[in-house]
C-alpha cells in the first residue's frame, strides 16, 4: 500500500493580501492553513521616518507567513492560487516554499499520514 505524499505550502505575503489568498484556497479545495504575522527583508526597499524628531531606517517590513499542509490536494494548485491571489507585481509581494512532509498525526483522533491532513 502507497501513501500519497504530504506536503506544506509556505507562502509569505502582504498582510493585505491575506483575504484574497484565503478565499482562493477555499475556492481550491485547501481551506486549512495556519497564519503567523512576521517581519521580513528582501528586495522591497527600506523606508526613513521619524519618531520625537529622531530619523530612523525601517528595513524590517511586516508580512503575514501561511502555512498550508495538503495531502489530497496538488501542492502546485495551492501554489497558483496563492501566487495569483497574492501578486500585485511590485516588489515585496512574496515567496512561496513547498516542503516535503514525513509525517502528520491528528492529535484528536490519532490518525496518521494523509488520513491525518
């Protein structure tokens, strides 16, 4: 007997991005997912502001990173609904990961593997 693959789509987006990813993952059949609000660096550029007069740089901007474990799903369909929900086309829209998951246990029930997704 073949287990069907496990694996995690993480995705990390613009926070105001998020109700659209949620509703296209909904729309794909990947309604679960977890949300974590982050701070991150990459191509989109630093901005200066103020506070009591002080000039300071901020480089860490606020993203929102989603999580996404799909055992029935394709993980390529949880890639383009969230890359097509998420894209604004300027810098700083994301990057989205899959990763290979071993094993998943449902601590509710105990079931195991995909059964457990």
């Amino acid at each position: 007997m073949t287990e069907s693959a496990i694996e995690m789509v993480v995705a990390v987006i613009r926070p105001d991005k998020l109700a659209d990813v949620k509703q296209k993952l909904a729309n794909t059949g990947a309604p679960s997912l977890t949300v974590t609000q982050v701070s991150g660096r990459g191509s989109q550029p630093a901005k200066t502001e103020q506070w009591r007069g002080e000039e300071y740089t901020v480089d860490l901007h606020q993203k929102v990173k989603v999580e996404c474990v799909v055992a029935d799903v394709p993980a390529e369909d949880v890639v383009d609904a969230i890359a097509e929900a998420a894209h604004t086309g300027e810098k700083g829209d994301g990057k989205i990961f899959v990763l290979p998951v071993s094993s998943a246990t449902q601590v509710r029930t105990g079931k195991t593997g995909p059964d457990a997704v």
